[in-house]
C-alpha cells in the first residue's frame, strides 16, 4: 500500500476534463456549500461537486434553486449534480449549469430518499432504464462535448437487485463519459455494508472510468480513513474513489488518505474550523447559524470539539456567538476555561 499516494495521484481523464488526482468530494443535500467545497479542496479533494440540483427548480427560475448555481473560481474543476426524471428538463437545467461554470455534469440516479423517488427520479430511474438511457441522451445533446455528463447509480433498488449495475452499460452507450456506483440499494438506505465486490466486477465491464463511493470512513478521533479499501479498489481497476459523509467535521480525511498520516494537530484542525465558520457565514448570512448546526456533531465526533463545547455551538442562536466560541483563547490543549469556549482538550 505504499503506492497508494502514487495511485491517487495519477492524472485522470473523464471525457475531455483532465484531472490531477483520483480523489472526489462527492455531492451531499443540504451539506456540499461553497464554503465546505472549498474546505476540502484544501485538504486534497481533487474534484468537487454541487449539492444535488433539482433540474425542475432551474426550469423555473426558483430562487433557492438557483442559488445553489453559484460557485466561485477557487472551487474548480466542479462538477453540478441534477435530478429529474424529465429528459428536456435535464437538458435546459445542464444548459444552465454550463452558463453558472460546470466542469462536469453528473445525473443523479442514485438517491433513495422517498420524496425524490415518488417524482420518478433518483434511484427509481433504476427501473426505467428507457428513460434513464433518453436523460443522458438528453443531457449529452444538449452539452455537445463541453463539459463531460456523468451518472451516479446504486446498486439496485431492492435487496438482491442489481439493476443499476445492468443499467450502467446502456448509460454508457447512451453518452456517459463514467459512472458513479455506491453498491448499496436504494432500500438499504446508508445502512450496511457498501458490497464494493459490485464495484470492482462492474469496473473491468465498462469502457469508461468508474468511480466507487461509499464506506470511505471514518468512525472517531483516533481512526483513520479506510486506506486498505481505496488501495483495493484502485488496484481493482476502478478510476477514483469518493468520499462522502467521512468528510463531514473532517474535510482533513483527504490528506490522511493521501499521506497516511493521522489527523493534523488539534490547532490546525481548530484553524481549519475558524476558516469554515468565517466563510459559511460570508456566504449565507444568517442561514449558517442554521447549516452549522449539521457540523458541530461532526467536528465533535472528529475531535475538534469536545462535548461541552459542541453543546454551546449547537445552542448558539446568532453568528456573533458562534464566531466568539470558535475563537476562544485556544492554547494546544483547548481554549482557558474561563472564556467558556468549544473545547478543554480534555477529553479529545
């Protein structure tokens, strides 16, 4: 495994975007901002992606839709992630992705959440394969060769079913420059085991790159990200991995998997907290109280925050507090007591 490094590094190409490392942010509802894209860029993300973009929203000129258009010229290559069950909708959102920056448009045929699954997209195009193969057409069309159009699969819809991995070829032959797989079912949800022996038997089928998301994890302060399983899949023949909730409090989970180091010190992860708070709040003003409050568990369970101080971010209600609390008078074991800031160091 001491080639890891070496492996994740090689140039990758996916139709005709040149990328420098094989090792992806992937798109998460709700989570991948700017600020947080950003965040783990700077850890060694080698492509970052949009939260997932509801096409419909774009056609019609929702407001909050299309702001989750904006990207900045720091967050690049990036990939748009959309979800639609309409072909023409797909298209006329991928033409507007294109205009906002997009290096890479990515269909999402993999999200199990009932509400996305009920309109007939998501993971339910897994068993409309027609359909599924017209929506990369669709988008393939409408892009002409300016950016490549990816899709994310699952495995299949219900326990045994592998009908995402039968779908992807015909994706392929339909336009796909690769193929995302998280080799879980949409009824298995996030719970399980990612079955990666799916991923590396549908790498050596298809002509083009396949990328593996999924159990690329981390579960404490102490642990590190599963490098035996990256160097696995690599040497399996799959292109790139992707990670996901691994790097939720811990955007530094790019760099251990690139060094094979721990975690950074407990200042530069602070450092790297501080910089995640300034820049959420620059770009959503008093919404960040609201989409910080998804993190602090996070940065808890990473080690960043201790308990208490965890529990004070999560009941702070304005950024004024929160950015106070995060710039507490840190020493390398926590910040003094009596500044009532996020961490003592005691129990990290």
């Amino acid at each position: 495994m001491d080639d890891l490094r070496d492996r994740l590094l090689r140039p990758l190409s996916i139709g005709g975007l040149d990328l420098e490392r094989r090792l992806f942010m992937a798109p998460m509802a709700g989570i991948s901002g700017p600020a947080f894209r950003r965040s783990v860029r700077r850890f060694g993300a080698g492509l970052v992606f949009t939260e997932m973009i509801a096409a419909q929203g774009i056609v019609h000129d929702n407001r909050c839709t299309l702001a989750y258009l904006a990207c900045g010229p720091d967050e690049h290559p990036i990939g748009f992630q959309l979800f639609a069950a309409e072909p023409a909708a797909l298209a006329l959102a991928a033409r507007a992705c294109l205009d906002a920056g997009a290096d890479l448009i990515d269909l999402n045929m993999a999200c199990p959440v009932r509400k996305v699954m009920k309109t007939g997209a998501g993971a339910a195009l897994l068993d409309a394969p027609q359909r599924a193969a017209d929506c990369v057409k669709a988008v393939v069309a409408e892009v002409a060769g300016a950016v490549p159009v990816t899709v994310k699969l699952r495995s299949g819809v219900g326990a045994g079913d592998q009908a995402g991995c039968l779908l992807a070829p015909r994706l392929v032959a339909a336009g796909a420059a690769a193929i995302c797989l998280h080799p879980r079912t949409a009824s298995q949800l996030y719970r399980g085991v990612a079955d990666h022996g799916l991923t590396i038997a549908l790498a050596g089928e298809l002509p083009v790159p396949l990328i593996a998301s999924g159990d690329i994890a981390v579960t404490g302060p102490d642990e590190r990200p599963d490098r035996e399983l990256t160097a696995r899949l690599l040497e399996g023949g799959v292109a790139a991995v992707m990670v996901a909730r691994a790097a939720l409090g811990r955007p530094w989970v790019f760099a251990e998997l690139l060094e094979g180091e721990g975690a950074p010190p407990l200042v530069e992860r602070r450092r790297a907290l501080a910089l995640f708070v300034d820049e959420t709040a620059s770009d959503l003003g008093p919404r960040a109280v609201g989409y910080l409050r998804r993190f602090w568990p996070r940065f808890r369970r990473s080690g960043t925050l201790d308990a208490a101080g965890a529990a004070r971010l999560m009941a702070a209600r304005d950024l004024v507090t929160i950015k106070s609390l995060v710039r507490a008078d840190w020493s390398v074991n926590g910040p003094r007591a009596e500044h009532g800031g996020i961490g003592n160091g005691k129990d990290l």
